[in-house]
C-alpha cells in the first residue's frame, strides 16, 4: 500500500520533535548532532531565538498580503541585500529551483527584449544541480533527474567541468548566459577556481553573455563571506539564492544588476507568495546576524579548524575517506568506502551528515557551530570509520 506521503524520498528511520542550536531531538529523547542542517538550509541552527522572536512577531501581526500590495519587510530585506552585494534589485520566491528558473527567464528575455528572440540558449556545466523543475533539470542535465519526465526543455546545453576548449566551442548566437554554482553542491563539493570564475566572467564579456551564479548553497555566510563569488572578486549578472536565507523558511530570491531586473516590467513573471511578510520577516533577522560584525570572521575561523581536524581523519583513516573538500563551513569528505555507508555509520554514532555526488560526504553544520561541536563531529567520524574498517577486516577474514 502506498505510503501517506508519497514515496520519492529514502528517509532515515528518524523523527524529530525539535531542535537547539546545531541538535535535533526525537521524541523519545535522543539526541543527534545535526551537521546537515536541513540540507545547508538551517544557517543560524536550531531555534534560534532572534529569529523565533522575528517569525512570531510577523505572526501577530500579518502572514501574507500577496504581490499585489506593497511588503514593506520584503522591501527592506531587498535594500539590506542590494547593499550587501552586486546587485541592484531582487526579486523573492520560495525555493532554490524556482530563483533558477526566474534567473533563466530573466536572461532569456534580457535578450529577447533587445530583439534577440532567439538567443535564449544556457551553457552549464556536467555535475551541476540547479533544482527540481522541468527547466532546472534541463540546466543540471543529470540523466536520471531528467528519465521519465518527457522531452527535455530546450535550450540547455552542457559542458564539462573545466575544459575551456569546449565551452569556448559551444558559445554560439543563440548562447544566452552561462550559469554555475561557485562550488557545486551536490555535484561533490567541487569548486571552481578562482581564475575559472574570473575567466567565465571576461569570457561572458566578450561575448555578451550575462554570467548566472547559482549560490542558493554556497551563499548566504555558508563559505565565510555572504556569497561564495566574493572570494574571487567577481560578479554575476544574476544570481540565484534560497536556502540559508531564511534559515528554515521556505524563502528564495533572485538578485540581479539594473540591466537584467529592468526585463522584468509589470506582469512578465510573478509568483503568489514570493517574499511575504512571514518570510521577509525571517530574511531580515537571518541577515541581521550573519551581517553583524565579527560573524562571518568567525565562522571562516571554525571553518579552518574544521578542515585541519578533517585532514587529520584522512590521515587516520586512508581506507574509509580520500580528502577534504569545499570551502567554508560547506565541507565534506571524499570517501574510499560508500558514501552511504559513512552517512549510515556516522548516524549511528549520533551524527547527521549529507551525502552528495562523486562519493562525497557534506559536512555543512549551522554557521553558529561551536568549537566543542566540531571537535564532537570530528569523533563521531573518527568512531565511524573505525567501525567501517572493523567490518572490513571482519569482511576480509570471512
Ligand atoms: C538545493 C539547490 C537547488 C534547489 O533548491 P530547492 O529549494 O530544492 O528547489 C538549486 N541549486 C543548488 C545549487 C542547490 O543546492
């Protein structure tokens, strides 16, 4: 019989009931150390009180009004991120897929407005992930994300990650942009170089190409600055951005330079709960702490002891974990053994983690992360994969 909620997740036998900082309880009492944190999305953890105070504030006074009214919480946050960054308008949705597909509408029609109608064509790159919809599937290009769901949305082409000749070989009139995590997510935690982003950007110049950035993981303090772009020095067009920002409010937004945003007149695109007051409300406190002074600083401190301690568990364990990967507190491990395995085994010693392509396991906790919690997840892996290599010499000896 079918499951009441329908069966296109492989969920852990886990149910929390709630959750403190970078812990999330069951309700039978046991505590895990959350180092998923929803999937990069819970930036300030768990039940954090600026932001449960934000949210219940809003709530005593108004939920949603719709687009058709002025949001003034949505107003500010937009001017607070416009401040913060490249861009010079945003536009709020509800998830990562969805400011994708806004970000592709709006560099199709950039072009379609200067009477390029057929300059609507996307260059991505292989091990990309962009969302869920039947667009960002064509964009991410992944065979098995795209089996089944009928034609592919044209209009993607893709080209592997780091060959210049290719893409070079692929830009063409109909090219519209190129779009790109800085690091991809779940492709592996792979990142691009910075002489890669500033290439892409010079090459997008050149051929009057606008430049996609897809921080809806990196972004939002997940790398240490509010966008992972930033350490390079270069700048998109538009960007796409979600998770973190509302730190588990469903929240997306798509920033972009004056030149794209301008596209985007009265009823060209819209969507009904974009940036209600709940979730602008939310934003707002998000930003207020990782914008704080002193924040981000400290979280690419922890960020570089995590990595030192992480390093010391290759050395240890060269026969469960191949190296460290990422950058920030988006970190993870290459993995010899499954990476399933390892997301397994380290539940069991009380740790959540996330898997991700190329046999990778993310390390991505709350950005509130404390000292004594790294040094705890740092055990909870050292214990795993000891386990793992008890079984395999067990396994060996069978
Ligand atoms: C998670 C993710 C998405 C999709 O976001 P949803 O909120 O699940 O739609 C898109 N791009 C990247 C880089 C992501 O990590």
């Amino acid at each position: 019989m079918i499951t009441p909620l329908m069966p296109n997740y492989a969920r852990t036998e886990l149910a929390f009931e709630r959750g403190e900082g970078c812990w999330l309880v069951t309700a039978d009492g046991r505590r895990v150390l959350d180092f998923g944190a929803g999937i990069a999305v819970n930036s300030l953890g768990h039940s954090h009180p600026h932001l449960v105070e934000a949210l219940v504030q809003q709530a005593q006074k108004v939920w949603h009004v719709s687009n058709l009214h002025n949001v003034p919480e949505a107003e500010r946050l937009a001017k607070r991120l416009i401040e913060a960054t490249f861009a010079d308008s945003v536009l709020f949705c509800n998830s990562g897929a969805e400011a994708n597909e806004g970000a592709i509408k709006m560099a199709r029609k950039y072009h379609a407005v200067r009477g390029e109608e057929n300059r609507y064509r996307i260059i991505t790159f292989e091990g990309a992930f962009h969302g869920r919809t039947l667009a960002t599937i064509a964009a991410g290009g992944q065979k098995k994300y795209l089996e089944g769901f009928g034609p592919k949305v044209e209009g993607f082409d893709q080209v592997p990650f780091g060959d210049r000749k290719a893409l070079e070989a692929m830009i063409g009139p109909d090219t519209a942009a190129l779009m790109i995590e800085p690091i991809q997510g779940e492709g592996g935690l792979r990142e691009v170089p910075t002489e890669e982003l500033r290439y892409l950007r010079e090459l997008c110049d050149a051929n009057g190409l606008l430049l996609i950035f897809d921080e809806v993981q990196t972004g939002v303090g997940r790398t240490g600055k509010l966008f992972a772009h930033e350490w390079a020095g270069v700048t998109p067009d538009i960007m796409a951005i979600a998770k973190g920002i509302g730190g588990g409010f469903p929240m997306g937004a798509v920033l972009a330079v004056e030149k794209c945003a301008a596209v985007f007149t009265p009823g060209t695109h819209g969507t009904t709960f974009g940036g209600n007051p709940l979730a602008a409300a939310v934003g707002n406190a998000v930003l207020d702490v990782i914008l704080a002074p002193g924040f981000l600083e400290e979280v690419q401190r922890k960020a570089l002891l995590f990595k030192q301690k992480l390093a010391g568990l290759v050395d240890q364990h060269p026969k469960v974990f191949e190296s460290v990967r990422g950058a920030g507190l988006l970190t993870g491990l290459k993995c010899v053994v499954p990476n399933g395995d390892v997301t397994a085994e380290a539940r069991r010693e009380g740790l959540l983690v996330v898997p991700a392509g190329d046999n990778v396991i993310r390390l991505i906790p709350p950005l509130i992360v404390s000292d004594a919690e790294i040094d705890l997840a740092v055990g909870m892996l050292d214990k795993a994969a000891a386990s793992l290599e008890a079984q395999m010499v067990k396994g060996a000896a069978e």
